[in-house]
C-alpha cells in the first residue's frame, strides 16, 4: 500500500496541502512544516493529485 511521506527539510510551509486536503495533512503554524495525519488513506482520497499540490515538491508517496 502506498503511504504519504513530505520531507520536512524541504516543506517550506506554505499550507497549500493542508488547505486543500485537510483529511490528509495538518500544518504546524509554530513550526512552519506540514505533516500528514492519515498517510493510509491513499484510495479514499486522491494522493497522487495530493502529493503534486506541494510547490516544492516535499511530498512523497512511497510504497510500504
Ligand atoms: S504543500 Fe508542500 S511546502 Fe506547502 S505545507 Fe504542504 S508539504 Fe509543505
């Protein structure tokens, strides 16, 4: 099953993955980084489509 990873050396917290799939990511405002909060749910939602909101490309889907 694919599961949802960003690097948060790369996140650069601009909140676009949070805002537009709040089911999936969580941006921590103290921190400037998004992390995801239900990288399992690939199939519910769309996660490609997901991943590829990141401008900086932070987000993953890796196999696992
Ligand atoms: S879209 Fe990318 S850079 Fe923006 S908060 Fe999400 S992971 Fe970070």
């Amino acid at each position: 099953m694919r599961k949802l990873v960003i690097d948060n050396d790369e996140c650069i917290g601009c909140g676009t993955c949070a805002e537009l799939y709040p089911e999936l990511f969580e941006l921590n405002e103290d921190e400037g980084k998004a992390y995801v909060i239900a990288g399992d749910k690939c199939g519910a939602s769309d996660c490609e489509e997901a991943a590829g909101t990141c401008p900086v490309e932070a987000i993953t889907l890796e196999e696992g």
